[in-house]
C-alpha cells in the first residue's frame, strides 16, 4: 500500500542575488511516519532546502508542497504542519525556560500555551528545568529546549538540522532515543547530520545532496545491502566522489 506523501518538491531551483545557484532541480517525496536523513557537505544546500520547505526562505522556481498546500501560496496552514529546530541555538537569556516555550505556542495562535509547554516539557524531561534560564543550561540541554520549542504546536512534521552538533554522545543517544518516540507517534522526521552513524540507526531513508544537486536517495536496507561490507562512511564518500568525477 502506497503511502501519503507530507512532503513534495518537484523542480526546485534556488537561486540567490550575485547568480550563486544553491539548490538545482530538486525533486524529492517524503512520506508520513519515515524518519529521513539528508546528507550532504558543508554548503551543499540542505539547510536551503529545509528552509524552503519551512516557508523561511523564497524558492526561485518550482513547486514545494506540504501536505497538498503550496507552502508561499498557503504559509499559514503548512507552517503550522512543521517543526523546525535550526542548527544554530537561539534563545531568550531572560527569559524562564517554561515561558520561552510557552510564547512560541502563542505564535500559532494557540491560547493553552503554557499548559502545552509543560507537557512538552514533560516530555523531552526538563520539566526540572522549566523555572532556570537559558543561560544556566549546558549545550546539549539548550538543544533539547529548541526541540521543545519546534513541538508545542504539535506539528506532523520535524526537521531537526544538526540537532546532534557539538553534543557528547551519552546526550546524542537521548536524543536519538527522543527521535524514535516521536516516530512512534506518527510524526514525520527530516534530519541533516553530519554523523553519519547518526543516519545509519535511524533513518528510513537517505538522501544525498552535493552541489545543490539531489545526487541519490534511496532506502538505507537496500543502500547496506548493495554495500558489500562497506560502511555508510564508505558508500557517502563514493557516491560523492562519483558525482565530483560526473561534473
């Protein structure tokens, strides 16, 4: 049985002032439920293209669905469908972890926002938390926060970009724990990493993008399986070194 795609880019071209060309003829299914990891050097335009799904950047052409609305045409509904926790961790100073997360309900238009920032917070366990502030918090936790933030409002789909970036790996593993959980609720993941052990445990499905080109994606089984014993470190470095030898 086919299953529904929440994600739909067909065609897409990013281009920005000066002519630099960041995103190249993209098209791309993300299906309800998969968790699927998107790979890439630094530059090769998969934060570009996380933002253009989010509505926070403006494609220059092509066509960018998320669940069957055209996320410039109807930014309101598709951005209340997503989650997104950059790679770069911005919060408030001054502000009590409980009530930063609480205002971002409010951007949605949701009135029971602190009820739903103290379950979220439950949730991912900083309800200990909640009182302190962010400048109190080591890396990892204000990490953990910025995903409470991207899921107040419950959105079907989160992209998570770098989320593990700079963390020690006992909290990498919390989060990966985190990851699955919200899976099993239905939600739909997106990630980029670096870690590519990372995409290997969790990922339904990779996607490889080099050059602003989507160079490969396919299902992680059949990507090991067509391996012959090679990591995903391994098949990573020969799939872009191919597509460097095709340019």
């Amino acid at each position: 049985m086919e299953r529904e795609s929440v994600v739909s880019v067909t065609n897409l071209f990013k281009t920005y002032k000066g002519g630099f060309e960041a995103l190249k003829d993209i098209s791309l299914d993300i299906q309800r439920g998969e968790i699927f990891a998107l790979l890439g050097p630094n530059g090769a335009g998969k934060t570009t293209l996380i933002n253009i799904i989010a509505g926070l950047t403006r494609r220059t052409s092509g066509e960018v669905m998320v669940m069957g609305k055209d996320v410039d045409q109807d930014y309101r509904f598709t951005r209340s469908k997503i989650g997104l926790v950059p790679q770069e961790i911005t919060l408030e100073i001054a502000v009590p972890i409980l009530d930063s997360v609480a205002v971002q309900a409010g951007y949605f238009g949701l009135r029971d926002g602190r009820e739903r920032a103290k379950k979220i917070l439950t949730d991912l366990s900083l309800e200990d938390k909640a009182k302190q502030y962010a400048v109190t918090l080591s890396g990892g936790m204000k990490r953990r926060v910025m995903i409470a933030k991207a899921m107040v409002h419950d959105p079907d789909i989160l992209f998570l970009d770098e989320p593990t970036a700079g963390v020690d790996l006992e909290l990498r593993q919390n989060l990966w724990d985190m990851v699955g959980k919200l899976r099993q609720r239905g939600k739909t993941i997106i990630l980029t990493t670096h870690y590519l052990e990372e995409a290997e445990l969790m990922a339904d499905r990779i996607g490889i993008i080099n050059q602003g080109r989507l160079v490969q994606v396919e299902e992680k089984e059949t990507l090991m399986n067509q391996a012959n014993g090679q990591s995903l470190t391994q098949i990573y470095s020969s799939i872009l070194e191919r597509d460097r030898q095709t340019l």
